[in-house]
C-alpha cells in the first residue's frame, strides 16, 4: 500500500463513520516501532506505521483510532485516550483501542546449558561473556530467528 492509497483510505473512513472530512494528510512512517500510529497535534496529519498493512482489518482498526484523536481535537475536546468522549466514540466507530502485536521481537533464544533457563534476545549475546542468571553456568544459543 502506497501513501496515497492510505490518505484515499482514511479520507473513506472518516466520511463513512465521522460524517466529516479529513483534510490533512496521512502517510506511513517506517520510524514508528512500538506504536499502530500517531496523531501530531500541530500539523493535524496522522501518521500509521507500515506493519499495520499486513492485515486490513488492524489498519483499518488503527486508522478509526488515529481520527477519533483527530477529530475531538478538531471539534475542540480532549483526545487523551481516558476521555469518556474518546472511549464512547473509539467503541462507536469501533476503533481498535491498542494496536496489535503483529510479529514477536524475539530473535534470539538461549538457553543455559546447566538448568535449562531460556532467555529471549532482540540482539545477539556473546555466549563467552554472559552466563545464566540463575546458577551462573554457560549459555547456548538455542534457535536465530530470520530477520
């Protein structure tokens, strides 16, 4: 999905679910690790991370999210997400409330090769210089995940 195909999408979404428009823009930001999307106060835009294209139905979760904050905002509300006008109207449009874990960070696993102790790593361990926290043996890495 390209840009423009994510701006024609929430402009869609907005019109069928909020009754308004949406006249800022809305673009995929490769930065975005931890969180579905955003929503910039100042600018107006909203940006959605790109592993939410894996499925529709997560982007289109996140997109009814990110305009929920966009439009209270525009209306003048608050858009913090402990509003009960934010809560009624996420569950209205039926907004995802947390963005979905799409992929384990796991890329290492490890295991102590004493008391069986597994440890899971984004980064790879020097087995040489780090031991088991448990009964300080030997670590051994057990499976690397693709990346």
């Amino acid at each position: 999905m390209t840009d423009q195909q994510l701006q024609h999408l929430v402009e869609e979404l907005s019109q069928r679910f909020f009754h308004q428009p949406f006249r800022h823009q809305a673009y995929f930001n490769r930065r975005l690790q931890t969180t579905g999307g955003r929503y910039h106060l100042r600018s107006h835009n909203i940006d959605i991370n790109p592993k939410m294209a894996q499925d529709q139905e997560v982007l289109v979760g996140v997109i009814k999210h990110e305009l929920v904050h966009y439009h209270l905002h525009q209306q003048g509300a608050s858009g913090k997400h402990n509003t009960p006008a934010f809560k009624q109207l996420l569950q209205r449009v039926g907004g995802s409330r947390y963005a979905p874990r799409l992929s384990q960070n796991t890329r290492y696993l490890y295991q102590c090769t004493h008391c069986g102790q597994k440890y899971n790593r984004q980064r790879r361990l020097n087995v040489n210089r780090y031991v088991c926290s448990q009964c300080r043996h030997p670590l051994r890495l057990v499976k690397q995940a693709d990346s």
